[in-house]
C-alpha cells in the first residue's frame, strides 16, 4: 500500500513539473533577454563615446581650417563688402530651407524611435533660423524677393546636399555623428561674425545678427542627445566607419561652405 502510495504521488509530481515547466523556462528566457537588452545598452554608449572621442581627435586639423577661413579674419578686420554679405545670406537662405527639408524626413524617419525627439528639436531649431536669416537679409536691404531670385553657388550648397543624403539614407547614428561635430565649430564662427558685425564699419543691431547668436549658442543637453542617439544607432546595425565617414564628408563639406562664401560675388539682385 506504501508502495502503491509513492508511486501515485510520484505520478503526481511528474505531471506537475510537466505543467509548470514551459512556463518556467519561458519566463527564465525573458528574464536573460530583458537582461541582455539591458547590459547591451552600457557597451553601445561606451562605443558611441569612444567614437566621437576618435571623431573629434581627427578632425581638429579640419576645424583649424575651418576658424582660419580668409572670410572671418576680413570680416572681424572689417573688409567684407556688402556684396559678400548679401551673397552669404543667400547661401544660408538656401541652406537652411533645404535643410529643413532634411529634418523633416529625420522625423518622419525616426520621429517614432528614441531618437525621435532629437530630431524634432532639430527641426524646430531650423524653423527659427529661417526667419533670423530671413530679418538680417532684409537689415541688409534684401527682400524675401530678393532671397528667392538670388542664384546660390556649388561650393557653399555641397552642405545641405550631404544632409539631404544623409536624412535619407544613413542611419541615425550616422546623421548624429555628423551633427554633432559638425554644430559646435559653425556655432564659434557665427557667434564670432555676430561680434563682428555689430562693430564698425557695419553696425548691425543685436536683433539684425540673431541669426548668428542662435546658432552660436550650445544646447546645453545636446552632447548627450546625440550620444544617445549614436548608441541607439549602433543597437541598429550602424557601423562605427559609416559612422566616422558621414562626420569627416561634413565636415569638409562645412569647410568649402565657408570657402566659397570668402570668394567675391556679385551683388545678390
């Protein structure tokens, strides 16, 4: 009787385990997924770091070049003409309206993920610009007629055609990348033509140049945004050499912008 009573609680026992243990073994699954996701989030940011580190190392010599442009050193000297302010509101005027377009489809591409609000805040930051640029066209003596019938040059517009590449092809970690090394060294120009142009010989109001101080002044969050952003990427497949190329062509890209707005243009009509 003892014997048939093991027996039956054994049976028992058997049944039970064999209830209950899918159940355990799936929720011992998750558990390691959810602590994969998790631990694989550490390494992907210490890789977004390192590469930006590696980025910014590279293409100090660029930046050089880029604060040493002939442009800036004649405008804080005061001998830029009005001729080549006006062409340069032209090439902005351009620029920006195209990139706009270019972070449209950030958001529309990404509006949806993590990196969403990032490029929302972009795209707003854009909105702004265009009417700045739009008010110190006009400080200028250029109408919004004027902005729309000037003729803008390859050299400067080889920018905003890079974003649109970027926008619609790369990944976000890519566009990122390139972003973030790519505001901080437009930002020091434009706040050291903001300083220039409101000296002698030109004279410009606070308000003319807000075009200028509002790129020249740094998001304070936005380092880790696009950090953020760069890992989120790597987590999608993005590739840390696709990665530091999409920086280093903007880079050169920002680079003959401001080469080619140093050359003399004729007077925008």
């Amino acid at each position: 009787m003892k014997k048939n009573l093991f027996v039956v609680i054994v049976l028992v026992l058997v049944v039970i385990l064999e209830q209950t243990g899918p159940s355990i073994k799936a929720a011992t699954a998750n558990e390691l997924f959810e602590s994969n996701v998790q631990t694989s989030r550490d390494p992907a940011t210490r890789l977004a770091r390192r590469i930006v580190r590696e980025l910014r190392d590279e293409l100090a010599p660029v930046e050089d070049q880029i604060r040493n442009v002939p442009f800036l050193t004649a405008l804080e000297a005061g001998e830029v003409s009005n001729a080549q302010l006006e062409a340069f509101a032209c090439e902005e005027f351009n620029i920006v309206n195209r990139d706009l377009r270019s972070n449209a489809l950030l958001v529309s591409r990404f509006g949806a993920s993590p990196s969403g609000t990032f490029f929302k805040g972009i795209l707003d930051g854009e909105i702004i610009a265009l009417q700045f640029i739009i008010d110190f066209s006009a400080a200028l003596g250029l109408s919004k007629w004027n902005l729309d019938q000037c003729e803008p040059r390859a050299g400067a517009q080889a920018f905003p055609a890079y974003v649109a590449s970027l926008a619609a092809f790369s990944n976000q970690a890519d566009v990122a990348a390139a972003f973030l090394l790519n505001f901080p060294i437009f930002g020091e120009n434009t706040g050291r033509m903001a300083e220039a142009l409101q000296k002698p010989p030109y004279n410009f109001s606070a308000e003319d140049v807000a075009f200028f101080t509002f790129f020249a002044t740094p998001v304070p969050t936005f380092d880790e945004e696009a950090i953020a952003v760069i890992a989120e990427g790597l987590r999608n497949g993005a590739k840390p050499r696709l990665i530091k190329r999409s920086a280093r062509l903007l880079q050169a890209y920002e680079l003959l912008f401001w080469e080619t707005v140093g050359e003399q243009a004729e007077q925008a009509q």
